[in-house]
C-alpha cells in the first residue's frame, strides 16, 4: 500500500520543477492539476501546502475514506471512482466542488452534501452494495442538491423506485440504466419535474423491456433529445407529439362524458311519440278570454304548429254550431259511420224499415212503367221479402 505524501509528490514532479527551476514549496504552491491514479494509493497524507489544487485524480486505488481536503478550498473536480469508500464525508470546506466522481465504491447512503452549493455534476454508479439492498438518498441532501446538481449518474445501483428524485429540478442529464425500474406511469410523473432534462439513460431496466418504450418515454419529456444513447429525431418526435395531443383529447371527452352521465340519468322521460301507442301528457291551453269561456280543461296543442292557437279556437267554434247529434255519440264509440250522417234512422228499428218498403211495393203494383227496358237495371237491386218478378229502383232502398 501507499501513502500519498509531499515527497512523493516531489519525486514524480523532480523533472518539471527542473525545468522552471523552482523549488518544492514554489511548486506546491502553484501546483493546479494532480494525478495519482492507479497509484496502489490507500492513504493521504497532509497536503496543505497544494492551496491552489483545483483538479485531483485519485481514481482507482483502495482509498476508503474521502481524504481531509480542507485546505483545498480551489479544489472544482475530484475523481475517487473505484476506491473502498463506504460514507460521503468531509466535503464540506469544498465550497467550489463542481464535479465528483465517486462510481464504483461501497456506498449505500447519498449523504453529506448540504454544503456544496455549487456541485453541477455527481456520478455514483454501480456500487458494491450487499445483496438485497439499493443505493438510498438523503433528504436533506437532496434538497441542497435540487438547486445546483444538473447531471446524476445512479446506474447500476438496484433502484426500484426514483420518486424521490423529483426535487432535483436543474436536471439536464440522467443516467439510471441497469437498475429495477418498472412503472412507466411512475417515470412520466419525475419526468414531468425536469423541465431542462435532454437525456436519460434507462437500458436495462425492466421498463426498457415493454411495449412501444421509446415512444412512450419520448412523449414524456417535451425537452428530451437522447434516449439510451440515441439521439431523438424531431421528425419523430414531432410525429409522436401529435399523437399524444390526440390521445389526451380522446380521454379529456371520455371523462366529460362520465361527468355528465349522471345529470343524463336524473334527467325526466322524453315526452312519447305520436303512434307509439302511448298517450301525449294533457297540456293546459294559453290563458285567453276564449279559453276561459268554453271550460275545456287539459287539452293537448301542438307546440309547433304554425298559427296553432287560431286554427284550434276556429276548429273549437265550429264544433259548437254543430247540432247535439255529437253529444249523442259521446258515449257510444261503437256506431257506425253512416249512422252519424243521418240520424234520424236511429229512431226507427227494423220492423218498421221492413213495413216502409212493403208499402212501396204494394204502391208500384198500380203503376205500370212504359217501358221495363227504360231502367236502370245496373243501379237497381232486387229486395229480399219481395218474389223476383219485381224490380225496385235501388234508390228506394236504404
């Protein structure tokens, strides 16, 4: 193992100081850039005098605790992927971190970070975590986060569930691929929270398996632009967009339609069709002196018929003059309609039609007719009490 220590920094940097002709502390000083990856490197040492050190690499190594950078107050990028860190600590004197890459360690909390005001990336995949558990987020954490972070890289890390994410709304970039997402519906409503999210990385997610995944993910996210790697085409998109728009126009009049469907049922009868065998409900006449004076009651108008209130008072008036032969047959539906037209034969029964005609018979026996051929044979009927030797005009006969 080694420890990273100032001598060490001045042997590998001997040939550089060299050339500029300074000395180790003039070179601390204005040392910017340090990189010992791949270095075996297990400890840090006190590096106080590198007070301008703004960029450290110190990726894969076996580092398991995030070393004291206090004095590194410069300090924007730091790279300690692939080391044993298992917390997130001491990066609160890193007041201009911008950039922290601690993928592939053993972190199982995202954590400390209520401080780091200015962090714009942080990349935390695929970490050692025991199996059967996920990579989980600090509240507090991610509420300092939310106004800053703008990439966050979490694949790999056994996530089922990003819900609590929707608070980091500066988002321009997530990379959540390989993990246990699988509701779609969840994903739509924390993409809705990224108003400035251009690309999301979610291959080898459960959800990434479904039906038209592509297409649904891009109709999520008006501001998207890559997905898995692949950039969007606006084509597409706009193509997608559209039949999105109609979708949501089909549910919109579907969920009218169920709101309204209870006003639809409380709502009274139709009123019946003529001819439907059902009566038309009696409907009181405007109030008119006309209407007062003849005492009908419950007497069903038309209401769309023209000029309806003159032609029934016209039609009500007539009725009147007529004789009381009508009253008479109020009750009876039963007679005949030739019987309406004359009247009068109603007050004689059959006998006495029968006697009529007897009479009229024995009346013509003492009239001779001229000429037989001179009737009208084809009007004429033949009654029934009488022989056939005698023709009787059928005029004569009811």
């Amino acid at each position: 193992m080694v420890k990273l220590t100032v001598d060490l920094i001045a042997r590998m940097s001997s040939s550089t100081r060299k050339k500029r002709e300074e000395n180790l502390q003039q070179y601390l000083k204005k040392l910017t850039h340090l990189s010992f990856a791949e270095k075996n490197i297990d400890e840090i040492d006190d590096l106080s005098q590198c007070r301008n050190l703004s960029v450290l690499y110190l990726y894969d190594n076996s580092i398991a605790q995030i070393p004291n950078l206090g004095f590194a107050a410069n300090l924007t990028h730091l790279y300690l992927q692939n080391n044993q860190i298992r917390q997130i600590e001491r990066l609160s004197p890193l007041q201009k971190l911008a950039k922290l890459y601690l993928g592939g360690n053993c972190i199982t909390v995202v954590e400390g970070f209520e401080k780091l005001e200015q962090l714009k990336e942080l990349h935390l995949e695929h970490q050692r975590i025991p199996k059967g558990e996920k990579l989980l987020f600090d509240p507090r954490s991610l509420a300092s986060l939310s106004i800053c972070l703008q990439v966050l890289n979490v694949s790999g890390n056994n996530l089922d569930d990003i819900t609590d994410l929707r608070l980091l709304q500066k988002l321009s970039q997530f990379l959540c691929s390989d993990n246990k997402l699988r509701d779609l519906k969840t994903l739509g409503s924390v993409l809705s929270c990224w108003p400035h999210l251009w690309r999301l990385e979610l291959a080898g997610n459960p959800l990434s398996q479904k039906a038209k995944y592509r297409d649904r993910v891009i109709v999520m996210s008006g501001t998207l632009a890559v997905l898995d790697g692949k950039e969007i085409n606006q084509t597409e998109k706009a193509f997608l967009m559209s039949w999105k728009e109609a979708r949501e126009a089909k549910r919109k009049q579907r969920e009218e339609v169920e709101q309204m469907r209870p006003e639809l049922d409380g709502m009274a009868p139709p009123l019946p069709i003529a001819g439907s065998g059902r009566e038309l409900p009696p409907v009181m006449p405007p109030k008119s002196s006309k209407s007062k004076q003849s005492g009908l009651k419950n007497i069903y108008i038309m209401p769309s018929m023209v000029g309806g209130k003159k032609r029934f008072e016209a039609v009500l008036a007539k009725s009147q003059s007529l004789p009381n032969s009508a009253s008479k047959l109020k009750g009876d539906s039963t007679v005949p309609v030739r019987q309406i037209v004359a009247p009068g034969v109603l007050k004689k029964s059959h006998s006495d039609l029968e006697r009529s005609a007897r009479a009229m018979i024995h009346e013509s026996r003492h009239f001779s007719y001229p000429d037989a051929s001179g009737l009208d044979l084809a009007n004429s009927k033949v009654h029934p009490s009488m022989n056939g030797n005698h023709i009787v005009p059928s005029s004569i006969l009811l």
